[in-house]
C-alpha cells in the first residue's frame, strides 16, 4: 500500500530519535506532522522535510495540550494513520539518592504522556478501521540496572502496555502496534541526569558502542512498511558488540 497521504504523527520530533523518524517517513512519503514542545526547534527541522508536513506544539505532561494538538491534526487532514509515541526523558538516578521528582516526572512523560497520546488517537483509528502505533520503549524496560530503576520501570511498562494493546485493538480494530527497544543511542537524553554520584561512577556510560538515532528511524520503518497482514510485535535494537 502507497504511503502518500498517510498522516503520522510523532511526538518528541525536535531532536534524537524523534527528528530521526520525521526525517525517514518524510523522506518516503508520508505526510509527517511534528509535535513537541520546542516549536521553533520543529518549524527548523520542517524546513528540511521533502514532504508534506505541519507542526503542532505537544507537551504530553498536558491532557489539555495533547487533546489540543490532535484536534489541530484532523482539522487539518481529518485523519491519522500512524501515531509514534518518541517523547521521553531519561533522568537516571540512584534510587538512595532520592530524587523524587525527576521519578515522577520520568512516569509523567515516559507512561502517562504515551497514554495521553494513544487517548487522543484512538478515536480516529477506530472510525476508520485501521492504524499503527509504534512505542518507543528501550531495552532497559527488560535490562535493568542500578540507577535505571524508574526510567526502566516506565519502559518495561510501554513494553507491557503494548501487548495488551495488540489483544485489545488489533482483531476489533486492525489497529498494528509495535514497541521499539533500542539499546543506547546518541542523543541528549543524558543531559537530563542531574545525579552526580552516578554521572562520576567509573561503570557508567563510557566509551560503550552506541546507536545512532537513524538505526532506530529504519526499525520504525521496517515495522510500518509491513504488509497489512504482518505486526511486528518487537523490535530490540542493539549496536554491534553489545549482547
């Protein structure tokens, strides 16, 4: 099936993953809306789009800002297609440290944001029988590590969400989903830590091999370019010489 004219929707499209996806379903046809809070960041990056594409401010911490922005894409195209839930924050965090707030908010961006997303987009998908949603969640939802234990608790919770998801909507709805894991990326999302202890520990970060936000793009991709017949459940991407 052609892709022209499909509306997909990606949140966390100023940077990282998120522009990466813009970027690659532009580039094959679809008709890219990017929703984020940094609207001068996406006005930048539409320039550069060789599609159609329009540019809604998102904050998924807000029901009211995600419902406004949702309503602002089917006025204008009347439809969405493909929803990618990219928004997310990833403040590590030793948990006897206790920053409370960066774990709450993690759990208002990470799960609560990608339910106020899906909310916003099921009403669109059920009326016309079909649609994909791609999750992006991160192999730390299923390899935890010290530090990690909220962020990986809300991606272990994408992950799982995701399932239930493809039980429930898929056979009523012919709505395919799909969750991501990528391995480590290259992008600012560790510029969210603020733990020292644990951004000076000798066993953290380093030189490890990373990813790079277009790998994750293609996974996106592949998963959407699939037959009608076909979901891609999962997709763990890791790079090379990472087990």
């Amino acid at each position: 099936m052609s892709n022209n004219n499909k509306v997909a929707v990606i949140t966390g499209a100023s940077s990282g993953i998120g522009e990466a996806i813009a970027k690659k379903l532009s580039e094959e046809n679809y008709t890219v809306v990017l929703a984020s809070r940094s609207v001068n960041k996406l006005q930048k990056i539409q320039k550069d789009l060789p599609g159609e594409s329009m540019v809604v401010e998102l904050d998924v911490s807000s029901t009211e800002s995600v419902s406004k922005a949702f309503n602002e894409v089917v006025d204008e195209y009347e439809v969405i297609d493909v929803l990618v839930n990219s928004a997310g924050i990833m403040p590590l965090t030793y948990l006897k440290n206790r920053h409370l707030d960066e774990w709450l908010n993690t759990i208002e961006v990470n799960v609560k944001g990608v339910l106020r997303c899906i909310y916003s987009a099921l009403p669109y998908m059920e009326n016309q029988n079909g649609g994909n949603i791609v999750n992006i969640a991160s192999v730390d939802g299923k390899e935890i590590f010290a530090g990690g234990a909220v962020y990986g608790a809300s991606k272990a919770a994408i992950i799982e969400l995701s399932k239930a998801m493809r039980m429930e909507l898929s056979p009523e709805y012919n709505i395919r989903v799909t969750a991501i894991e990528p391995g480590t990326v290259e992008t600012k999302l560790r510029n969210d830590i603020t733990d020292e202890e644990l951004l000076n520990d000798k066993d953290y970060g380093g030189d490890e091999p990373k990813l790079k936000p277009e790998n994750i793009a293609d996974a996106v991709f592949y998963a959407l370019s699939q037959p009608a017949s076909v979901n891609v459940n999962e997709l763990l991407v890791k790079p090379t010489g990472k087990s």
